[in-house]
C-alpha cells in the first residue's frame, strides 16, 4: 500500500471516529436510523391493514414477501442494524449530556426538551421489549400457542383475541406514537433546521405522520376487539 493511500485510510478512519464520538455525528446517526425505522413502520403499517381484505389476501400478501429470502434477510439487517444503532447513539448522547452537567441542578426547570427526553426513555425501551415480543409472537411463533406457518390472517386474530396481548399491543402504540412524534420534531433540529415550539413544518409532519402510523396499527386490534375481523 502506498503511503499516500495510507494517509487516505488514516483520514477516513478518522472522520469516521469523528462522527461515532462527536454529539453531532451521534444525532446524525440517530437521524438517519430514525428515518429507516419510520419509513419501515409506514411500510408495516400499510401492510397489516390488507388484513380488512381477508384471510386469502392477507396471507398472499405474506408469501410474496418471503419469496426473495435474500432481499427479505437484506431488510432485516438493515433494520437490525438500525435499531442498534439507534439505540447504541442515545445512550452515547445522554451519557455524554449527564457528564456535561458540573453539579445537580437545585430545581428542575420542566421545559419541553426535558419532558421529551424523560418521555423517549421511557417509550424507546417499552418498544424494544415489545418488538422482541412481536417477533416472537407473529413471526417465529415462539410464544403463540396457536401459531400455524403461512397462516398469517389466523394467527394475528388468535394471537390478538388474547385480552392481554391485545392491551399490550395498544399501549406499545402509544408508546409509538410518543416516540415517533417527538423523533420526527427533534430530526429538524438534528439536522440544523430551527423549528418554533408550535405551528412549525416539522410540527405539523410529526403529527400528522404519527397520526395515519399509530392509527393504522391500532385499527386491527380495535376491529378484533369490536368483532369487525373474524
């Protein structure tokens, strides 16, 4: 290797340490993740609604997915990577934010970013558990008793005619709908676009993506419940 191909290396070796260190490059990659798992929640979210077509839609809707293991594996990995990612820089951020702090506060000032931040700790480690939950329960079937391969139409109504399942799928939801409303806001001011506390673009997109994202996923447990799906 030449040495100024070595240079080369060393440079880029350290823009990336740069932006795995610097707060900057940490929300960039919280922003950039964050748009991953939005655009694949949508995605998601669209796809569990062909459930109100029926069973035969519904599950050839699922085996048209696993048609190309490749590209199916490629998103999941894609996805996985996200989430750690995503993860791994909000701990990076919020260890560095409590060791800039010289001394405790003597009054806590409840201002918004400080309510969102005490909000996404709670919501960001509710929607890990239940992702690992869902995986479980909808795709490997681990913890469905009920679980048929292939039959996904039956296993989504059985899996979600169980009271405490059904529950828990609503208050993961919320927990969403939290979590999404104040990520897609905070993606503006990650990204250097200043954005007024009320009647903002940003504002307006976060809620009005979490709206038709949380209200689509809440629409087939509530149609279960309601006895709308059989």
């Amino acid at each position: 290797m030449s040495a100024t191909a070595i240079v080369r290396a060393d440079e880029s070796a350290s823009v990336v340490r740069r932006v795995l260190t610097s707060s900057i490059g940490l929300k960039i990659i919280m922003a950039v993740t964050g748009v991953v798992l939005s655009g694949f929640v949508l995605l998601h979210m669209i796809g569990n609604l062909i459930a109100f077509t029926g069973a035969e839609a519904m599950d050839a809707y699922a085996a048209a997915l696993r048609k190309v293991p490749a590209a199916l594996w490629g998103i999941r990995i894609v996805l996985l990577a996200s989430v750690i990612l995503h993860i791994w820089a909000y701990i990076k951020l919020t260890f560095t934010s409590l060791g800039a702090r010289s001394k405790n506060y003597q009054k806590v000032a409840h201002q918004e970013s400080t309510l969102a931040s005490r909000t996404m700790r709670w919501t960001g480690p509710l929607l890990a558990v239940f992702i690992v939950y869902h995986i479980l329960h909808m795709t490997t079937g681990t913890v469905h008793p009920q679980f048929e391969e292939g039959k996904v139409y039956a296993n989504l109504l059985s899996g979600l005619q169980v009271t405490w399942v059904l529950w828990f799928y609503l208050v993961a939801m919320g927990a969403l709908a939290v979590h999404l409303h104040h990520g897609i806001w905070s993606l503006f001011q990650s990204i250097g676009i200043s954005q007024p506390r009320y009647a903002s673009f940003g504002r307006r997109l976060a809620t009005a993506f979490t709206i038709v994202v949380a209200g689509g996923f809440v629409l087939i447990p509530l149609a279960i419940l309601m006895g709308l799906l059989k």
